[in-house]
C-alpha cells in the first residue's frame, strides 16, 4: 500500500527574489529547492514536522505541523516583505529631488533636505531592519487556504 502522506509547498510568483530558488528544509534536512510561482511534493512519514524555506542568509521561521496518515499538507512561501513598493517609490523620490536640485548653481533650501530625511530613512531602516534583525522573517510560510484541492 502507497504512503501518500505528503506536502505540497507552493511559492507565490513575486517580484522580489525573482531569480532565486528557495531551499526547502524539513526536519532540518535540505529536502528540495523552488523556484517562483511553482509548487514543489515532498513525502514525508506521518507525525510531526518542522518545515522552513532558506536562501542566503535569509529564512522563514519554523513552521510545525502534525501529519496524519495519508493526509496531504498544502503550505505556501512567500517573501516576508510586505511594504517594499512604497518604501521604493520613496527612497526613488528622495533621489530624483536630489538629482533635480543638484543641477542648479543656487543653494539648496532646507525644507528640501528635511524632505529628502522622511522620504528615505524610513525606506532605509526597513531595508536595514532585513538585512539584519529580521533575516530570520524574510520569508514566511503559512497554510494555503486558497489552494483548490485544500479542504
């Protein structure tokens, strides 16, 4: 008799990481990689399970699910980034400020320095909040409740 205990891990199609593969680790061992906008099968043994995704330096946190015989786990990975567009949009506008101002032989008003202050350290502090405190949060995996064969 076929064990069809298994997950199904389904990574979002995203801008962000575009051209990385993700490596996927269940019970702590490299059990496969994937790429954007794919779903990847693992077979596990029924019991308990630790799965996280990994590139770089940058993972998911642990996620933990008890597996039943004959069950199948539908999972998604997607990135942990949730405010990157307006964070670029931003960080963009602060830079063409600079550039349009940097063009003219005048001195530059105060209220345009304040200006290019709140537009890109917000923008980057979060980029630095990732790149090191929250590396561990890049990524994130839930259950995929949108999956159509999920139950």
């Amino acid at each position: 008799m076929e064990n069809k205990t298994k997950i199904i891990l389904t990574r979002k199609s995203e801008w962000v990481n575009r051209a990385r593969s993700y490596t996927v680790f269940i019970d702590g061992v490299a059990s496969g990689k994937i790429r954007n906008g794919s779903s990847e099968e693992f077979l596990v043994t029924p019991g308990s399970h630790q799965v996280y995704c990994k590139f770089a330096w940058y993972s998911s946190p642990v996620f933990t699910l008890q597996m039943e015989s004959q069950k199948v786990e539908y999972l998604l990975v997607k990135s942990g980034m949730k405010y990157y567009w307006p964070l670029f949009l931003f960080l963009l506008t602060g830079i063409v400020i600079n550039l349009l101002y940097s063009r003219k032989p005048e001195e530059r008003p105060f209220w345009v320095l304040v200006v290019q202050f709140i537009l890109i350290l917000p923008a980057l502090l979060y980029l630095l909040y990732y790149l090191t405190f929250g590396r561990k949060n890049y990524l994130s995996i839930e259950e995929d409740k949108e999956n159509v064969f999920a139950s």
